[in-house]
C-alpha cells in the first residue's frame, strides 16, 4: 500500500509532511519533476502532458491514489485527467477543494447551491498558470456568492524556492504582497494557492499584517485524505515503502529538500 504525493518540485514537500504526520502508517511515495519545474511559466497543454507522465510513473510505483500536491496542475490539468479517463482503479484528487471548503465554511462534499460567507475580500497569491486558469474562481462560484477575489501571479518565487535562494523568495513575497495591496488594500484572508508558498508563510503573514486570515493548504489536505481513506480503505495500492522520486539532480535535490523539511531526505532518480 502507497499513496502518491506529487509536485514540479519541493513544493509538494509542505502537503507530503502534514499527510505523513497525519497518517505515519501509509507509505507514500513523493515524486518531484525537478526537470521541468517551474511548471507555473508553462501553459496548460504542457503542465496536462507533464502530469500525466508523472503520475503514469506513480502508478507503476504501484500507487493507485496520487494526490497532485501542486495548484499548477491541479488547476491545469486534473479536470482534463478526469475527463480523458484514468485507468480502471485509479484516481487522482487536487489540493484546491479542501481549501475552498474551509474558506466558504463547509464539510467535505457538501454540495449545496453557493451561499454568502463570512469572508469577502480574499488575496489568492499562486503562480501565472493557475491565476490564468481561473480555476480557484470557478470553484469558489460552486460553493460562495459574493466574494471578491483578487488574484497576484508571484513571478519568480518557485524558482527561487527551488534554488534554495530565500533571500529573492523574501524580496519577491514582499513585492507581490505590496502589488496585491495596491490592487486590495484591505483582504480579509489570503490564499497561499501554491504548496511552495508555506516555506514563506512568516514573510506572508508579516508582510500581509496580523489582521489577515492566511490559508495554507497543508493541514487541510492531510485532513481531507484521512477522511477519504476511511471511506475507500482499497485505494492504499500495492506498493509497500516511503520513497522520494525525482527526474532531476537526486543528489542537488535532496540538498535543497533536506534544509527545507529540516529532516534528511534521500531522493532516488525517477
Ligand atoms: N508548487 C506548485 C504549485 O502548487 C508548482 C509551482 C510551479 O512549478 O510553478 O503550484
């Protein structure tokens, strides 16, 4: 039994910690696609046939659940996955659900006509491809009436997250926080809509202000596969160890992922 965790990089780490935390008994085998990250800069036919790859690769890794741990291709790619057809016994879910169920105060699967919400300024910072997909937009309209949503495309942080360059990563989350506010001066809450952005949560939150509400994804997705495996224990899979993958430089990888996680990682070629 194994469950995929999938990302363009180290971002995906952030879900894959809260999962493992969460749930210590399931293996899960994380793969990064180091060579083609960043996947934010691509546009969607590249992300959807990148993902498919990667996610073929996890299930000869013997997973038959993958959970995109990316915005990027949960919002380019996961709707036209579903749509082509997986193979039989397979299933792959998306890290926005569980956030937008939590900003718009509902239980999982709760699919009742959208509804005015607490909230009603929100900042939502992800990358170009998923702020141009409009894909958090379209299924925040599912759940929420009223909402203003303002959206920042943060240009270059991926990259300078996976160089391991937080000093860039600071200056850029403090631009775009500043870009944000000149178009929203005063959000209520703000989406960190990419699993990367946790590794800058502090420099959100300061540069954001206390007052506003920061949502990261981690937590929520780990609660949210805990409570999928309880009602479908038979998509654990076949595969039996924790294994990181990466189709980039295993060794640079697991430099990069080791000073992120503050644990030893040891990444494999995919
Ligand atoms: N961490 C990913 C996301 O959530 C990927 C970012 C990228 O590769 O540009 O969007």
């Amino acid at each position: 039994m194994a469950v995929g965790v999938f990302d363009s990089g180290l971002g995906g780490l952030t879900v894959l910690d809260a999962v493992a935390k969460r749930l210590p008994e399931v293996p899960f085998v994380y793969y990064a696609d180091s060579k083609h990250a960043p996947y934010g800069v691509r546009d969607a036919d590249d992300i959807y046939d990148l993902t498919t790859r990667a996610v073929a690769n996890l299930w000869d890794a013997g997973c038959d659940l993958v959970i995109l741990a990316c915005n990027t291709a949960s919002a380019a790619a996961l709707r036209r996955m579903q749509e082509n057809g997986l193979p039989k016994g397979k299933r792959v879910l998306g890290v926005f659900v569980p956030l937008i169920e939590a900003l718009t105060e509902r239980q999982w699967g709760d699919n009742s006509p959208p509804r005015e919400v607490a909230v009603q300024h929100v900042a939502l910072f992800a990358t170009p491809a998923t702020v141009r997909s409009r894909a958090f937009q379209r299924e925040l309209a599912f759940r929420a009436i009223g909402v203003d949503v303002e959206a920042q495309a943060c240009g270059g942080l991926v990259d300078a997250i996976e160089e391991g360059d937080m000093i860039l990563a600071e200056a850029l989350v403090r631009s775009h926080v500043d870009a944000l506010k000149r178009k929203m001066p005063h959000p209520q809450a703000a989406i960190l809509g990419c699993t990367h952005y946790p590794l800058m949560l502090e420099v959100f939150q300061e540069a954001l202000g206390a007052d506003v509400t920061v949502y990261s994804q981690a937590n929520l997705v780990a609660s949210s596969l805990d409570d999928y495996l309880k009602r479908h224990p038979d998509m654990l899979g076949t595969g039996t160890e924790s294994r990181f993958l990466t189709t980039g430089d295993a060794r640079k990888v697991s430099v990069h992922a080791t000073q992120f996680l503050k644990r030893p990682l040891s990444f494999e070629a995919a």
